[in-house]
C-alpha cells in the first residue's frame, strides 16, 4: 500500500511541475519575443528494494524553443524586431550580459534605452544612452541616429549601434528572469549579419492552442493521480476493518 501512495505521490508531484512549466508559457503569451519553455516525461526506475518493475514518471525541462514568433507592425519608432536569427543584447540584473529577442525599446528618466522589462539595452560602448531630441530612429544594421534638441534634420547624429548577436543557440540556456545566457558567463561578440526592421515588434512563440490542450491533459494526468491515492487509502481502511474483526 505503501508503494501505491509513493508512485501515485510522485507522479502527481512531476505532473505539478509540468503544469508550473505549461501555465509560464501560456501567461507570457503576450510577452513581447518570449521563448516558450519546454518538457517532457520520461520513465525512470525506483531504485531500493521491492519489485524490480516499479516504475515513476519523471518531467525533465529541455530546453527553449527558439522558433521565430509572428512580427507585428505597431508603427512605433523604438519597436524593433530581428529578422531571422539573432538577439539583443541587454544588462542583466546582476550586471552580466544576457540576450532577449523583446525589441520593446523606450528611454528611461535617466536618458538611457531599455526594453519593456527594464533591461537596460547595450550598444557598442556598453548601456547605450540617448541625449535629449527631437526625434530617434534606428536603422536596419542597428544604429542610432537623434535629431538633437534645438537643431534642423541636417544636424541629425549617430549616438550608437545596439549590440545585435547571434550565438550558437545551443550554448545559450535560459535564467529564471526570462533572460538568455551563454555558459560560463561568456559575452558574444556582436555580428554585422543580424539586422532588425524598424516600427514592428516580434511576438510571444507561444502556441496558445497547443498550450491549452496541454494545461487540460495535465489537469486530468494529476486528478487521476490524486484518485490513486484515495483508492489507496480506502483499500487501508477497508483492511483495517478486516483485520479488527479477526
């Protein structure tokens, strides 16, 4: 009985993760260059005494699809998306530099470029910072160019290029603040090739189809696990009453 309630508890435990993974994906759906997350159920032994065929369902997470997501047109001059493969370059929290596909740009109060998420946005010189104009634009290879305040079209400036990467994606691996890092801390170098379209912003890869069907299998993989555990329970009652009659 002992061993029906452990594998009926694990399973529904793996399967609660699995859902925790599903339901990430599925709220980040409007998540502007979101990469959905992914996971799958393998079978592995339980190792200690007892019968040899026992075994448990385990979620392993395995990665990041990094399938391109739709590109929307918004019109917006500091809404940019990469064409074909490619990343951003952005500060992380900590310092370090991590990479993200959201090309939600803005400036802060402060006068430098963010994304929607904060992350300060690097250009060539490090966090790429913005002085006060008219009008900003951001040219297909990445580069910055305001008309200062005060001054015609003629004195428009280069202030600095976004930094535009393209590492092996097999070296990249996700954190948990969304963002994508190479192993070890290692930074990329930027490449010319990357190139981005201006006023568009690339969209969350989320399949919201797929998710859903996903969530509702989940929801029903973990209610059977938890009715294992209640036959369970009553095939220990009903022996103990057994047992009290003896």
């Amino acid at each position: 009985m002992d061993e029906m309630v452990y594998l009926a508890m694990t399973g529904a435990k793996q399967t609660e993760f699995a859902q925790a993974i599903n339901s990430n994906n599925l709220a980040n759906v409007s998540t502007s260059g979101f990469r959905a997350d992914l996971h799958s159920f393998s079978s592995e032994r339980v190792d200690g005494p007892g019968v040899g065929s026992r075994i448990n369902a385990v979620v392993e997470s395995y990665g990041t699809d990094f399938s391109q997501g739709a590109v929307a047109n918004t019109g917006r001059d500091l809404d940019v998306a990469i064409k074909g493969p490619g990343f951003f370059a952005v500060q992380a929290p900590d310092g370090s530099e991590a990479y993200t596909r959201a090309g939600d740009l803005r400036v802060n109060a402060g006068g430098l470029l963010t994304n929607g998420a904060g992350h300060l946005v690097l250009g060539d010189g490090g966090p790429l910072a913005v002085p006060p104009n008219n009008s900003l634009t951001i040219g297909s290879d990445g580069t910055v160019t305001v008309q200062p305040v005060g001054q015609g079209p003629e004195a428009l400036a280069v202030v600095d290029r976004l930094k535009l990467v393209n590492p092996d994606i097999k070296q990249l691996a996700k954190g948990s603040d969304g963002l994508l890092y190479l192993a070890n801390g290692e930074s990329a170098d930027a490449d010319a090739a990357v190139t981005i379209t201006a006023g568009a912003l690339e969209q969350s890869n989320v399949n919201v189809a797929m998710t859903l069907v996903n969530m509702i299998e989940l929801s029903r993989q973990y209610e059977m696990q938890v009715n294992v555990m209640k036959t369970a329970k009553e095939n220990a009652d009903a022996a103990a009453q057994l047992m009290s009659v003896g």
